[in-house]
C-alpha cells in the first residue's frame, strides 16, 4: 500500500491532538477559523473533508494561543503525544 499525498483536514487536527474528538475539530473548521497556506496562496480552511498535505502552513487560534505549524506528516493513527508532535513543526514568527 502507499502511502496517501493527502489527508481531512479533520483528521489531522486530530491525529496531531490539537482536538481530543474529531467532532470538535469538524466544528471549528466549519466555523472557518483555520488558515491554509500552500505554495504561497492563504485560504480559509470551512469544510473539514478539505484534504491537507506534507509542506501546507496552518495558522489557528486555539486556547488564547495563536498556533502556527507546518504540516510534516499526515500520520496513519492518533498516538501518544510524542507521535503526534512529529507530524509538525512550529513556525516561529519573529
């Protein structure tokens, strides 16, 4: 099997443990609270069966936190914490 270019864009949120339920994450996607960028083009992220991939920038804010991150993996489970943090890195805006 290989290994798929593209995942929801719920399903990462979660995977990545930035939602404890998939549920939550679909909500505040619909609610449009989520930016894309990718090669350069920002879009807001409304339908959580938006596909995200390797490279593409989230920005969000979640618990008073302005989250920035570059998606890394995309992940095949949601694991402990430690799996999860490898999926991305943080972007330090400075």
């Amino acid at each position: 099997m290989s290994e798929p270019d593209a995942c929801r864009a719920d399903v990462w949120l979660w995977r990545a443990r930035f939602f404890k339920t998939r549920s939550l994450a679909a909500k505040y996607l619909e609610a449009g609270r989520v930016r894309l960028t990718r090669a350069g083009h920002q879009s807001r992220l409304e339908k959580p069966a938006r596909p995200v991939k390797i490279g593409d920038q989230l920005v969000f804010a979640l618990g008073g936190r302005l989250i920035a991150v570059t998606i890394e993996g995309l992940g095949e489970r949601r694991g402990a914490a430690p799996e999860a943090q490898t999926l991305y890195s943080t972007i330090d805006e400075t």
